[in-house]
C-alpha cells in the first residue's frame, strides 16, 4: 500500500532542512506578496507532477507586483515631498500663471517674477 502525499499539513514541497516556508516568511514578517515570492520559489520542482516553471512564473509575477507597488509609493512620497516643499502663494502663483497661458497639459516652464506680477496684477484701463 502507497503512502498518500500531504498536501495540507506540512507538505513536503515547503519543507527544507529543518524549515517550512511559513517559518521563513514570518521570520522576516513579509507581506502578501513576498511571502508568496518565497513560497513559490522554495517549492519551484518539489510539488508532485508540477514543473518548477509555473512556480517560478508565480513568484516572478508577486515580485513584479510587489516592485510595482514599491515604485508607486516612492513616486508618491515624492510628489509628496516636493508639493510640501512649495509655499501655499508659489501654488497660486503657477496656478494662475497656467490658467493664464493655457498650460494644463504640456511641460510648463515657471514664470519669470515679471511675469507672475503681470498675471497676478494686471493693469486696467477703466
């Protein structure tokens, strides 16, 4: 009589030299996605009638999600940084001087300070 493989309780394909995946995954408490990096290329060719592509594949895909992520938050962090670095009258200042020149959607070079105080006070001819 065969022994029946464990998939569910400690399967042998996250089991390696005294470590589980689990164990490693919480020993450096990795989110969702890098766990599942770990996970998959800890068992890429050790799970029955599974070649180790589809594992690495998996884990290449959580990776790229997980890098994804981490340079969206950088970018955010940023944009963050610089909108904070710039005083609440320099907002209105290239506010009014892209409402003035039409500038939503293209590059905008700042205005020069001349430039600005026409904008910002323009002589009337009443």
């Amino acid at each position: 009589m065969s022994q029946k493989y464990e998939y569910v309780n400690q399967p042998k394909h996250y089991q390696g030299n005294g470590m589980a995946a689990i164990d490693v995954i919480r020993a450096y408490d990795l989110n969702f996605a890098l766990g599942n990096v770990i996970k998959y290329t800890l068992r890429a060719g050790r799970k029955p009638d599974e070649d180790a592509v589809k594992d690495l594949e998996k884990a290449l895909w959580y990776l790229q999600n997980e890098l994804d992520a981490a340079r969206s938050l950088a970018v955010k962090n940023s944009n963050q940084e610089a909108a904070d670095s710039v005083s609440f009258q320099d907002g209105l200042n290239l506010f009014a001087a892209r409402e003035a020149t039409g500038a939503w959607g293209g590059v905008v070079v700042p205005p020069s300070q001349d430039e600005l105080d026409a904008i910002l006070n323009p002589e009337r001819d009443d």
